[in-house]
C-alpha cells in the first residue's frame, strides 16, 4: 500500500525547454499528493534560458511564495548552478531516490535538481516525494556543515 506524502509547503517548479514535459507531469503529481504547486514556466518547448528560470525560481523562494522547489533542464547541471548562485538557495542535483532524501536529510537542501534527459518520470517522481517528505536531520555535524554554506 502506498503512503501519500504529508503536504508540507507550496512547491515551486521550473525548467528550461528540454524540461518543459518532465515538469508538467511532476507538477500534476505533486498537486495529486496534496501539495500546493507554483509552476513558474515555460509551459511550451521552445528554446529558452535555464538561468532565467533559476532566477525566476530563487525569487519565489525570497519571497516565501513557495518553500521549496523543483528545477529541470536536460541534464539539471546548468540549472542546478544558476540556482546555486542565489544565497538562500540550496539546489541539489539528484538523479534517485537516495540522492534526493540525503540532499535533504544531510544537506537541508531547499531546491532540487533533475535532468530531464537523465532521469526517467517513474525515478524523478519517487525523488521528488523523498525529497519533499525528507526533513533535515538536523544532528549537530549536519547543522554545522549547512551553516557554512551561507
């Protein structure tokens, strides 16, 4: 029997052109689960810039218009770097579930990264529900490395 995740947040998602369907199909998940979700585009597939979505992503996460976030491109390196760039942004690339639950539990990790080229819809939605149903260990090594992080 399967669990459904206990809604935690609004969920922001975005991606460049190579992410356009991924995004659309986790997007549906996630609302499916229970959660809130922002899907800050692009909606279609033509050609655009990941770091603009990583920006447009990060502002959400500054503003509190959502918690946590999901960011997709076709590998999620170059969107992963762009969010990065942002100081109140943890963004994880992830390509399992085990990636995904750690970057949270060890990491406190905010935002997380796939590659839509990468990864299949099946291993991206199980690493999107680890990853917003995974808490912070919070454990005093864990606490001490995130604080330096910024």
């Amino acid at each position: 029997m399967e669990t459904r995740p206990t809604p935690l947040s609004t969920v922001a998602f975005a991606s460049d052109h190579a992410g356009v369907d991924l995004k659309s199909h986790l997007c549906t998940l996630v609302k499916d689960w229970g959660y809130t979700v922002v899907d800050l585009g692009p909606q279609a597939g033509e050609s655009v810039d990941y770091p603009d979505y990583a920006d447009k992503l990060a502002e959400a996460l500054k503003t509190g218009a959502a918690s946590e976030g999901v960011l997709i491109c076709g590998s999620g390196i170059g969107i992963s770097i762009a969010a990065n760039r942002h100081p109140h942004i943890r963004a994880a690339l992830v390509s399992d579930s085990l990636s995904a639950r750690l970057a949270r539990e060890h990491n406190n990790a905010n935002v997380i990264a796939l590659g839509a080229r990468l990864i299949g819809p099946d291993l991206a939605a199980d690493a999107v529900k680890l990853f917003l149903t995974t808490g912070f260990d919070g454990g005093e090594r864990h606490a001490r490395r995130v604080a330096k992080l910024g």
